[in-house]
C-alpha cells in the first residue's frame, strides 16, 4: 500500500536523477573547458601584444641600423648633412615613435634630429673643433659652470668657442639644410654618453638602461624619460660612430593604450629591477623627485594606480619568491592566477630575448570573466 502511494511520487525523480547527474558533469567538464579556453585565450593575447611590442621597438633599431650604414658609406663625405637630414626625416615620419635620430663619432662630432613637442623636426649639428686632452678638460670645466646671468653665459660661451660649434638648422627645399640659430652654451661629448659607451662595449646593436634627458624649445624646458636603441658603425674592423634612437616611455605607454587584452585587460612593460617602463597610464610611470628641479624618479610597476597591474605584479613577485627592491629572476614565460575583489584573474609575463638588447619584461592582465563570457557565448549559455 504504502509502495503504491510512494512510488509515483519518486517514479519522477528517479526518471530525472540521470539528467540531474549529466547536467552536473556536463556543467563540471564545461567549467574545466572554459578555464582551459580562458588561459588558451590569454596566451594568445599575450604573444598578441609582445609581437606588437617588438614591432614597435623593432622600428627604432632599424632605424639605427639604417643609420649606421649610412654613416660606414658617407662619413666625411659633403654630402652626408642632407642625406642624413633626409633619411631621418622620412624614418620618423614612417615611425611617429621616434623622439631623436643621432649620430656620434669617435671626433667628438654629433649630428641629431629632433622631433619637438609641437611635432616639428629640427636638426642640430656638434662639431668638435679641437679634441685636446686639455680641450677636453676645458669642457668639463665649462659643463659645471653656472649659467644663470648674462656673464656666466659670456663667460662659458668664450671656453667653449674654440673647442665646440653647435649649429641647429631649419629644413631646407634645396641640397643642405638652412642654418637656423647658433648655440654658444652647449656643452657636449657624445663619447661620454651610456648610448655609445654601450654600443663601444658591446659591439653590437644594445638598448640602454632608462634615462631622463632635459629638452628646450621655444623658451620652455621639459623632461624627457626613455631609451636608446644603438649600433656601432664599424669599418675594416675600426669604430667609426655610433648610431642612436630615442624612444621616449610617453610614445611606448602611448602604444600600450591602443593594445586590446580582452574587455578589461592591461598590457604594461617593466624591467627585471620592478621599475615601469610604460604602462596604459602614464600618470602612474614617475614620482616627483625630492629636488624639484630634478626629473621624476620611476615607480615600481606595484606602485601605480591600477589595481589590476598591481595585483598581476605582486602574484608574479610571490610566484618567484622575490624580496622588494631584489631583482626578478624571470628567464621565461609565466602565466599566473590572482584574485581581484573576489574575481579571478590571469596575467602572463614573458622576457625579452637576450638577443633583443632589452631587459625588458612585458606583462599582460585580464579578468578570467572577458574570456569566459566569450566562451559562454559560444556555447549558448
């Protein structure tokens, strides 16, 4: 009796038990499929944007090459002025990146242009009139003297007359360059430069270490933060020059904004010391330095304002062991899982190749959400 009134009412659960069972399996192999998918899904957008970093990097050391080459075929030659003044140009109106192209010979001489903060190009020419051991001394001395009234001013200009001449000219229609204005006060040696004392060293195309320059024009004075790309300009195995490119951390955090990683992804650069190279926002690159007259000092990249930047680092530091303030031992890729207000989150780190010259890391971060919504929509959920 009691088996007659029981039975119909479970026949119906027992008949959906199965279905039950195969809903919560297929659910659970779905989930695992999606988590697969989402970091499938975040290799891919990380090689997505290394292969547009390098190209974007990669435009600047070719640049260098180019110049290089140049500099083996023409050096001394009257018509390598215009031809240089060219070249450069038309490299930096193909690349926009492309702050300054110089380069610097083993004289002391250095032929540069220049693209300025309203988007003009302008070109300056260093000759090295006297290169003594003594001349070299006098440049140093002017280099440490003020220049902050009409007669200090007089008084470097008269040190450096007979040792420099430093020219900077307007872009001419016809062979040579017009002669612009005259720059007495300029103290500079580009042998003395990490750029080419790298390149010297090296003997091959290298990336220097982050450094800040001061720029002026029109009046105003800036600070400059960024990197140099060089090459050496060797000749029947003796040091001509060295070829230069400036690539500026406001240009690579420029590129970085317009890099899609997902819905709500972010890729940024560092180096193996912790310290932003470019990030999506370049407020959060640089602190103010305790001078203020002093260029701003670099943040950690765990120091800015993106709390998912900041959440994708410290998984990356606790994934290595790494104390604040020690190197990174990152050697090769990494994909790592954080959680972010609850969410979970991907992040991918991948090193620049030693062949590359940069010590560089770059890093992408993306809620698991952007890639699973993908997949879900896939599947009809």
């Amino acid at each position: 009796m009691r088996l007659r009134i029981v039975l119909p009412l479970l026949l119906p659960l027992l008949m959906g038990l199965p279905a039950l069972l195969l809903i919560g399996i297929t659910a659970d192999q779905a989930e695992r499929h999606l988590d697969g998918d989402a970091r499938s899904n975040l290799l891919l957008a990380g090689e997505t944007v290394i292969v547009k970093a390098r190209s974007f990097l990669e435009g600047a050391a070719f640049a260098a090459e180019v110049n290089a080459s140049l500099f083996e075929e023409l050096a001394g030659a009257p018509d390598f002025l215009p031809t240089f003044d060219r070249t450069t140009r038309q490299e930096m109106s193909r690349h926009p990146q492309l702050a300054l192209v110089y380069i610097g010979d083993e004289g002391g001489n250095h032929w540069l242009n220049k693209r300025e903060a309203d988007g003009n190009i302008r070109t300056r020419v260093i000759e090295r009139l006297a290169d003594s051991a003594s001349d070299r001394q006098a440049l140093e001395r002017a280099a440490s003297l003020p220049q902050t009234n009409t007669v200090e001013k007089e008084a470097v200009a008269r040190l450096l007359a007979p040792i420099l001449r430093t020219t900077w000219y307007a872009a001419g229609d016809k062979r040579q360059p017009l002669v612009a204005e005259v720059d007495p006060l300029k103290v500079y040696d580009p042998r003395l430069r990490p750029w080419y004392a790298g390149a010297r060293q090296a003997k091959h195309l290298t990336w220097s270490a982050v450094y800040s320059w001061e720029e002026k024009y029109l009046g105003k004075t800036r600070q400059q933060v960024g990197s140099t790309v060089s090459v050496p300009v060797m000749k029947e195995g003796k040091l001509l020059g060295v070829a230069g490119v400036d690539v500026t951390l406001e240009a690579i955090s420029g590129f970085l904004r317009q890099v899609e990683v997902g819905s709500h992804g972010r890729a940024f650069l560092f180096d193996h010391q912790g310290l932003a190279v470019a990030l999506p926002d370049q407020g959060d690159l640089l602190r103010e330095a305790v001078d203020p007259a002093m260029p701003g000092v670099r943040r950690s990249v765990g120091e800015g304002g993106d709390p998912i930047i900041i959440g994708a680092f410290a998984a990356l530091t606790q994934s290595l062991g790494t104390p604040p303030g020690q190197p990174l031992p990152l050697g090769e890729k990494r994909v790592l899982s954080f959680l972010l207000d609850g969410e979970p989150h991907l992040c991918l780190f991948q090193p620049f190749t030693p062949e590359s010259g940069l010590d560089w890391i770059i890093g992408t971060a993306v809620p698991e959400s952007d890639f699973q919504g993908e997949a879900s929509r896939a599947l009809g959920w």
